[in-house]
C-alpha cells in the first residue's frame, strides 16, 4: 500500500536512525537481550493463555527470537512460522525445533531461516491466538513501525477480512519504544509489546 510523501519521509527517517543503533549493538548486548525477551514476553497473558502463536525467526539485528521460539514449545504452544512468497505475502508451517528450520534464499533479499515441514496456507496465521510482529519502534499508542516491505501488512489485512482478532505483539529492544510513529490509515495498532526489560500493553 503506498505511503503519502511526508509520511513515507518520516518513516524512512526513524527506519534510518534505529537500523544504525541496532547495527551498534555488540553480539553479548543482543544475546542477552534474546535470552531476557524469551523469559519477558511469556508474561504477557496474551501469550501465556495462547494455543498457537504465529512467530518469527529473528535476522540480522533485530531483537533475537530463537529462545523464545523453544520456551513458547516447551510451554505447550503450537508454534507457525512464516515462509516468504515471491510476492512478498506469507504462507506458515509448524515450527518442530530448532533441527526443522533451513536456509532459505530469496532473491534480492537476505537468507532466511524457514521451517522446513509442510506450508498450510497463507490463511493459517488466522488460527493463532496471537502473532508476534517485527518491528523497529512502537509509540505510546501501540502504532508500530515496520521495516517497510509490506509482508505484515497483507497479513493484519488477512486477519481483518476474516474477523480474527488475535492478540499483536511487537517484539523491540527497549529503547525502540519511543513517542510518536508516523502513522497512516492502514496502520494496525499492537496490542502490547515485550522487551528484554518487560512487557506494557495499550488499551484497545
């Protein structure tokens, strides 16, 4: 969906500014932080009382999720995972450990880790309880703002078309909660977000 010029100005910007202090990062600070975010984000009830949660594999400098992945597994929750289409939408497969998950190449894009069983549609993501969503920032009014590639969007709109209302959860360091996003109106508002500090949740 196309972004108005001054929005997409101010998005850009922000996207600039804490893609460089994510790369400033040492690996110790992100492996703690990884390892903080996996014991931090099942305090949300929204992920505690979940059956299934549609997660991520973390790349790059984004707030590591593997730990997560396996305590959401240990805790009893059917894990999905998403498998990136040509089009840039999502299709999900079950996530069986760290064994099940394969380098994916894409063109033009970086390597992926995908889970290797077998893909259940890009409607799966509409049985989840809750979905965790990446992210580079989150404001005070739970708007998130995203890498810009459009996958997420498409997959907030599936949930919308089908009346599903799972939980949304962003996954951030702590300094990403800051206090404005550039907002526009397909923009969906999280539910909560989990750091490696804690947990906050906005009102609906």
């Amino acid at each position: 969906m196309a972004e108005n010029p001054p929005t997409a100005s101010a998005k850009s910007e922000l996207r600039r500014q804490l893609l460089g202090a994510r790369r400033a990062l040492s690996p110790d600070i992100r492996r703690a932080a990884a390892e903080a975010l996996a014991v931090t984000a099942l305090e949300l009830p929204e992920l505690a009382g979940a059956r299934t949660v549609a997660a991520y594999v973390s790349v790059g400098g984004e707030p590591g999720t593997r730990e997560l992945l396996d305590a959401l597994r240990t805790a009893g929750k059917r894990v999905l995972l998403p498998l990136l289409l040509p089009d840039n939408d999502l299709d999900w497969a079950v996530y069986e450990g760290p064994g099940s998950l394969a380098e994916a190449a894409h063109p033009g894009k970086m390597r992926l880790l995908e889970p290797s069983g077998p893909a259940l549609g890009p409607d799966a993501v509409t049985q989840a309880d809750a979905v965790l969503l990446p992210g580079l920032a989150v404001d005070g009014r739970g708007m998130r703002l995203g890498r810009g590639g459009g996958s997420y969007d498409r997959v907030l709109q599936r949930l919308e078309r089908a009346g599903a209302h799972p939980a949304l959860v962003v996954l951030l360091y702590d300094d990403e909660v800051v206090a404005r996003v550039p907002e526009e109106p397909h923009d969906h508002p999280v539910q909560a977000v989990a750091t490696p500090s804690g947990v906050r949740r906005f009102s609906s």
